[in-house]
C-alpha cells in the first residue's frame, strides 16, 4: 500500500509542479524559467534534507564507482 500511495503522491506531485510553474510563467509574466527551475531543485534538496533529518528516511551514497558507471551508461 506505501509503494502505491507513494507513487500515486509523485505523479500528483509532478503534475502540480508543473501546473504552477505554467501559471507563475503565463500569469505572473515571469520569463526566467532556468531560475525557476533552480528554486524547484533548491525547495526540492532542502525538504528532503529536512525529511532525512527527521528520519521519514534514511539516506544511501552511491559507491564513486558505481556512481560513474551510471552516469556513463545513460550518455
């Protein structure tokens, strides 16, 4: 059921993303959407930084090596 409800929050989630993001453009006639896009990923880091403190989770490193054979798989 958490697997289920947690997918469903992330699809709802995405969505309400980016159906603020369209309004703060459209509305609010603000045309710097790469700043926009950096306050996204900086709200997003911060809470789940807090939410790690908070231990809703528990934070997990990737070895360096397996951390650059990802990153050269997907180029």
């Amino acid at each position: 059921m958490s697997v289920l409800f947690a997918a469903a929050f992330n699809i709802v989630s995405s969505v309400s993303i980016i159906l603020v993001n369209k309004q703060i453009a459209s509305v609010c006639r603000f045309d710097f959407i790469l700043t926009m896009l950096f306050l996204n990923f900086l709200t997003t880091a911060s809470l789940l930084e807090v939410l790690a403190k908070l231990r809703w989770f528990e934070k997990k490193h990737l070895p360096m090596r397996e951390r650059d054979t990802s990153a050269i798989q997907v180029w």
